[in-house]
C-alpha cells in the first residue's frame, strides 16, 4: 500500500515539476492571490471567465492552473481582511473579525503570518490526506452502479441544502430550480428536445459557464456598484512578520485543529472552504478560556479558520476525482473543465489519466509553497492594488466575462444569457439566496437522471432496486438521517448560529 503511493508520488512530483505545469501553477496562485485580494471577485467567477482559454491548454496545465486559483484565493483573501476589514473572499469575512482588530493594534505582520503559516500547514496536510485516502475510495467507487451513483447524487444535493448558509427554504428552492434547468436540451434516451421553446441553441442545454458567469460574476459586480466605494487605505508599514513564541503557542493549536475540521468539512456536499471557517471560529470561540477576547483581536481567530478555509478548498477535490461527484460550485466548474477534455470526473480518471491525477495533487504542495512566497514579501503590491478604483474594474471585468462566453460557441445568445442570469443573480443577492446550490443542481441533475433511468432500465422499471441494493440503501438511508438530525430544533438552532457568528 505505501510503497503504491510512494510510487503514485513519484509520478506525481515528475508530472508537476515540468517546467510548464510549474509555470502553470505558478499562474493559477498568482491569479488566485489577485481575485483574494481583489472585492467582487471569485474563484468561481474567475474560473468560469477563464474555461474557455482551457480548450487551448493540455488537461494537466488546464486543472493545475484552475486548482492553484481556487486554493490561492484563500490566501489572498485573508490580506485585504487583515489589513483593511475587507474580505476578498466570502470564507475570509471570519478572519476579518481578529485579524482586522490586530493590524489596528499595530500587529498586522503578526496576524498576516499567522494567516500564511496556517493556511500552508492546513494546505501541506489536507494534500496528504487527498493522496492517502484517494486510491481507496477510488475502488469504492468502481463497486457503484448506476443506483448506487444516483444515491450519492441525492445524497450530495441534500447535503449542499443543509449545509448551505441561510435558509432551508430558499436552498431547497434554488436546487429545485437547477434540477428544472439542466432538464432543457436533448434527452439522451429518446433524442427529443425539451424545454427548448424551439430555440436552435437551446437544444443542447444552457451553457453551465454562461449561467455561472451570471449568476457570480455579473449579478456580483452590479451589487457592489450599487453599495459603491467604501474602502480604507492601509497607510502603515507592515513590520515583525515573524510571530513570537507566545503567537506560536496560542495559534499552532488553533491552525491543527482548524486543519482536522475542514478536511472533513470539505469532503462534504455543500461543505468547502466557507462552512470550514465558520464553524472553526466557533469552535475556537467555545472551547476558549478567554471567549471575550474573540473580535478584539484574538490570534486564535486567525489562525483557526485559516487553516480551516484552506483545508476544506482543497479536500473538497477528493469528491470530485474519485467519485465524479462535485461537493461545492467551484468543484462543479471544475467538472466542466474536465469534460472540455473529454475526461470523465470519476474514478476511472486514476486509471486512464494518472498523471493527471497524481500531478494534480501534487502540485498542490508546490502551490502552497509558492503561495507563502507571493503573500508574506509582497504585502506591499497587494495592498497598493486596493487603490484601483472600481469604475475602471468592474467594466474591465465584464468585457472579459463577455468575450470569454462567447468564444465558447462563438455564439451571441451565450451573452444573452449571461446577462439574463447576472440579472436573476442580482434579484438572489437581493432576496437572500445563495446561488451556490443552483449550479450544483444545474451540475448534478442530468447526471442523477441518466442514473436513475439505467437502474431502472436494468431492473426492467422497478424502483425497489434502488433500496434493495445494500450500498444504495445506505446512501438513501443516510440522506434520510441526516434531514431528520437537521429537522431536530437543537442542530438547526446551532446551524443558524454557525453562519451568524460573523
């Protein structure tokens, strides 16, 4: 087993370490740091402007570029929190909280370190358990069958609902409404158009990328320009990067048990970075014998939900390439990116494409060496990117989107309909609802409907085989559990307080 993945390693290292995919990732986390520092942004706004200049890239360059973006975010957005009270990223609004209150107190380095030295031992330790558990539930995987992939599926739809942030109701209404969306196009099976209002180019389906670069980037740039320019500008110099022994002492413990949690919380539906986060600066908060010191700079409250927010980013990679099942939005662009190269998100991606695989994962630790190398010396140049005023941004931003769509299909109506979808974005953003779970159900609901007719094809139209089968019964079985624990007044009390600690 261990000499398996010593030797998976090592195609991993010689995959990673050529000079192109190095320079990729290398790109991705300088590209990552910017959309963290920058407001308005997104990994899944930038990861969806930028799939259509993938179709160019081999698949290794293209995902280890795009990986180095989701995680590389989460380090940059810690800085401007820090430094500014302005979280770049949405899972940086709890770092905010202590980090902020440090740097007025005059220890901006020591919370800027503490933040970096967290994130890489996090990102350092969730990439180990990405290679150490992978392999084994790879082979869980091949044992599924269509019942059993279609379970998952209901299972993973049911967790992005419970864990998503905000109300049940509108959760469940905007899954509800990305299952109704991935319906539009051709149906496999009989070959019939449906949904399409005999429009030509609806007939394979709304284009993923121009929904998701409406819903994030479009609705998100017309919010804040609603809100307009509301920034402080950072006008002392960062010194004493380097924490003290005292700082060590009280935040490696928070960092550790930050790690732990959002390796978990990551591997879940709906979990990820932002989830992480929180619930690591409750823990923190509850566990601590000085809670009162919590939002008037506290190192703990930095360190913890750093660790946390980066674990739980790359952790939620594990779903996605053993079992092909996204577990958050930017897993579900990185779907998209996969089947722009005819690759399958799944299990059989080990087997057919390991260096892809293995190169991929390990290029998540050279990412995170790089990324303590872009964040800790060039403070400076982040903060000083601040000043770009949003008038000259935001239009920039949206010419880019455009062009980026429509060189997908070469195709007009792809504009329209992100300029449709920025719309239906900003009206969510305005009633409280997260788009999140909308593109997860855009993502996964053809797929859970191509399973649930090859079970029931194989089981001659009887239902009972999705219950009859063990690993599928389980599955159910599980989703049910975990609505009934999320219905029971004590969880969802804790819920609801998890997400309004910030």
């Amino acid at each position: 087993m261990l000499e398996t993945l010593l030797s998976n390693l090592a195609l991993g290292f010689e995959t990673a370490l050529s000079l192109q995919n190095l320079a990729y990732a290398f790109v991705g986390c300088l590209l990552g740091t910017l959309i963290g520092v920058l407001p308005g942004l997104g990994p899944a706004t930038t990861i969806a402007m930028l799939l259509p200049i993938t179709y160019t890239l081999p698949p290794v360059a293209a995902l280890i570029m795009l990986a180095g973006i989701y995680y590389g975010s989460q380090y940059g957005g810690s800085t401007t929190a820090i430094l500014v009270n302005l979280p770049g990223e949405t899972s940086s609004v709890v770092t905010a909280l202590d980090g902020y209150q440090m740097a007025r107190q005059g220890r901006a380095g020591a919370a800027l370190a503490t933040a970096g030295i967290s994130s890489f031992i996090a990102g350092c330790f969730a990439t180990l358990a990405l290679a150490a558990f992978a392999a084994p539930m790879a082979e869980l995987a091949f044992k599924f069958g269509p019942a059993e992939y279609f379970s998952l599926m209901v299972l993973g739809l049911v967790g992005a609902v419970v864990l998503a942030s905000g109300s049940l109701i509108k959760a469940i209404g905007m899954i509800l409404l990305g299952l109704l969306l991935g319906l539009v196009g051709t149906d496999v099976n009989s070959g019939v158009a449906r949904y399409s209002f005999d429009v030509p180019e609806l007939t394979d389906g709304i284009n993923l990328v121009a929904i998701a670069m409406g819903v994030f980037g479009f609705s998100e740039i017309m919010n804040n320009v609603e809100q307009g320019e509301h920034r402080e500008t950072f006008t002392n110099k960062v010194t004493n990067l380097f924490p003290t022994r005292e700082d060590f002492r009280r935040f490696l413990p928070a960092a550790l048990r930050g790690t732990a949690l959002g390796s978990v919380l990551g591997i879940l539906p709906g979990g990820g970075s932002i989830l992480s986060a929180f619930a690591s600066y409750t823990l923190e908060k509850k566990i601590s014998r000085h809670p009162e010191q919590f939002g008037k700079g506290a190192i703990e409250g930095v360190g913890g939900p750093e660790a946390a927010n980066n674990a739980g980013a790359q952790t939620s990679f594990v779903p996605l390439l053993t079992l092909g099942l996204p577990s958050n939005v930017v897993m579900a662009l990185m779907v998209g990116a996969m089947t722009i190269h005819n690759i399958q998100p799944g299990p059989q991606v080990m087997t057919s494409n390991p260096d892809l695989f293995w190169g991929l994962i390990v290029s998540m630790w050279i990412g995170n060496a790089m990324l303590i190398i872009l964040n800790l010396p060039l403070v400076g140049l982040w903060v000083k990117l601040l000043k770009v005023p949003y008038r000259y941004l935001y239009p920039a931003i949206l010419v880019f989107c455009c062009i980026g769509v429509y060189s997908i299909n070469n195709n007009t109506f792809d504009v329209f309909v992100t300029a449709l979808f920025g719309l239906v974005g900003y009206v969510f953003i305005r009633c409280g609802m997260e788009a999140a779970p909308l593109l997860l159900g855009l993502v996964l609901g053809p797929m859970m409907e191509e399973n649930l007719r090859r079970a029931l094809l194989l089981s001659r139209g009887d239902f009972s085989t999705l219950v009859t089968r063990p690993l599928s019964a389980s599955l159910l079985a599980a989703t049910v559990l975990l609505l009934v624990i999320m219905l029971l007044p004590a969880i969802k009390k804790s819920r609801d307080e998890a997400f309004q600690e910030a």
